[in-house]
C-alpha cells in the first residue's frame, strides 16, 4: 500500500518534471534555429488548415497543448490581398507530438480590432467591402498593370479597360515581389505587366512570359496565339503546361533581362534564351515598377506624415507604407490618406474649404 507521504512525493516529482519540461520548451523557442524550424511546421499545418498561404512571425507557448503564433500573414486564395493578424492561437495533438510529427487540430484567430472582437480576416474585409458599396463607392475587381502622370491627372490600366483619377490613393498591402535586374530599366521597353494591353506590339515574335500566379495561364494562352514562340517559365507549383507547340516551358529560375535600348533576351540559372519582350505575371508589383519616381524605403512607399508621397497628388496608407503590419493602423493611415487627397483637391481648384483642420 502506497503511503500518502510517498504519493505526495510522487506527484510533486510530476508537477516538478512537467514544469520542468514546459520552461525548457519556452527556453528552446528563444533559439533562433529552433524558432526557424517550428515555423516551418506550423506554417505548413495552417496553410493545410485555413487553406491559404500564410507566414508567420514569432511562435511561443500557451497553456497546455496551445501554441501563440504573432504576427500572421493570411492571403486570400489568389494570393493578392493580404491581412495582419497580431495574435493566432492553436491548439495542437499531443500524441503525434510525441512521435516527432507536430498535427493542429483547431485554430483560433484572435484579433485586435476594435468593435469587431472574434472575427475572421475575410469576414473583417468582407465588411468593409460590404460597407463601402453601401455608401456609393464603386469597386472595381481588377488589377492595375500601369499607372501613368498626365498633365492634371493619372491614367490607369487594366488588362480590360481604362481609367482616369484627378488623385490616387496606394493602400496595395505588402508586395513580396522583387525586381529582376533590368526590369525596371525596360519597363515600356520590352519589359510588360499585361499580355492583352501590350501584347499586340510583339505579334509574330519571340518573348518570354515569367508568372508567379496560376491566374497568369490566360495571358499566356493569348501571348500563344500571337506570337511565333513564347518561353514560358513557370514560378508556382501545380502548373499544367499549354498544350501549344509554340509554348517552350523551362523550369530554370530567371536571373537578369538584358538589352540595349530595348530588351533582347532573358538569362536563367541555366541559360540564354533570345527574346524581343519580357512579360511578368506576379500577384502585385512592386508600386515603383510601374510608377517612375515614387520613393520607397525598401519595399514600403516612403510618405510623409500627411500620407503624401513623393509625386503630387499620389498618397499611400496601410501595410504599404511599412510595419507594425496591423489593421487598425492600416485603417487609420487610410482615412489619413483620404482626408489629405481630399485637401489636395480643394486646394487645387480653388475652394474655401479645405479639410485641413482634419489633416
């Protein structure tokens, strides 16, 4: 018969091992390595889970079997919008933790924004979309591929159409792209966004098509029909290449375009390949690709504390312009933004009204 004074001594070597156990955890997560390691896993599992791409930033532990992961990076299915959230807890299985395999079973976003506690990142924006139609706003689901200064107003592209602003407001989110060397150098030159907008100029020639996105496969169907050959490189994973005999599809990585006054070819990791156009295809562009003079500061738009960037009439708020990556600040940055276009307007013509005591 176990005596009370040894199951107390029991349970206390327990209690200590279980302690014990759990501060070496949390010790081992401030570990570099081991947080580079975790993250992997954890983001493979809620990519599976929430069935989106994610990223995440710092991984910690929570009581029991829940881990807190900070600063999520959620994007939508197209991989062209992208929502902060600040906190995300998930519990995990024990058992297959044990034999070395980390499983999520549920996941629980926690969210910071004020008046809407418990909400998901697509139903946050599917409000705010909702909210916008509601008070007149036309949205327009369609991506801008050029963006250029007129004289007293901008022009903006579409793969399908056209449109005029007297102001524009970047509120783009985080761009993960980054430019080959020589885009920029041959943007307008060779160098091209949209396939249905340019594509026309290199009928009957030899061009090279990058996509990082699935939706890009259209664009190279067309670039298909009207050029005598077309490189295509693919940068996403589950592509099916066209069935076209003069689609060539190479699974090298590009490096660098080249040309003189405009672009003739395109090197990869492993070679050459002679061509009178580049064609990208990504999610979103880098804003300065597309938009010569625009300072940024690293990948974010550099503005000024009045939302202003450094071409008049151009203002940027949100995730665009830099961290914390946060919604409410993303919100704020915005309604700046839209105040300060507001205040360019009225100055411009001439009114008595100015906004400004709101700036």
């Amino acid at each position: 018969m176990i005596s009370s004074k040894s199951l107390k001594y029991t349970v206390r070597i327990l209690l200590g091992t279980l302690i014990g156990v759990y501060l070496g955890i949390i010790v081992l997560l401030n570990i570099p390595y081991v947080q580079g390691k975790l993250s992997v896993f954890v983001t493979k599992e809620l990519k599976n889970i929430l069935n989106t791409e994610v990223s995440v930033g710092r991984i910690d532990m929570g009581l029991l079997n829940r881990i807190i992961v900070e600063d999520v990076l959620l994007h939508d299915r197209k991989n062209q919008e992208m929502l902060k959230v600040a906190r995300l807890s998930a519990k995990f299985d024990l058992l297959p933790l044990l034999n070395g395999k980390v499983t999520i079973s549920s996941v629980e976003l926690i969210t910071d924004y004020m008046g809407c506690p418990d909400i998901s990142g697509n139903e946050l924006m599917d409000r705010f979309i909702e909210h916008a139609r509601h008070i007149g706003a036309e949205i327009i689901e369609e991506k801008i591929v050029s963006l250029k200064e007129k004289a007293g107003y901008f022009e903006l592209g579409t793969p399908n159409s056209q449109y005029n602003a007297d102001t524009v407001i970047l509120a783009t989110g985080i761009s993960r792209s980054s430019l080959l060397p020589g885009e920029k150098e041959f943007l307008g030159r060779g160098v091209s966004y949209c396939a249905k907008v340019d594509g026309a100029e290199y009928k009957g020639k030899r061009v090279a098509a990058i996509a990082t996105v699935p939706d890009a496969m259209e664009e190279i169907e067309y670039l298909a029909d009207i050029c005598s050959e077309v490189i295509f490189i693919p940068r996403f994973q589950g592509f099916v290449a066209p069935k076209r005999k003069n689609v060539m599809v190479v699974l090298d990585q590009p490096t660098d375009i080249t040309g003189t006054d405009r672009v003739t070819g395109l090197h990869t990791t492993g070679e050459f390949f002679s061509v009178q156009a580049v064609f990208m295809f990504r999610a979103s562009d880098p804003l300065n690709s597309f938009l010569p003079g625009l300072q940024m500061r690293g990948r974010s738009v550099l503005v000024d504390d009045q939302a202003e960037t450094s071409i008049e009439g151009v203002f940027a708020g949100g995730d665009c312009t830099g961290q914390p990556w946060q919604v409410n600040r993303a919100a704020g940055q915005a309604q700046k933004a839209a105040i300060s276009a507001i205040n360019y307007l009225a100055k411009r013509d001439g009114l008595i009204e100015t906004f400004k005591e709101y700036s």
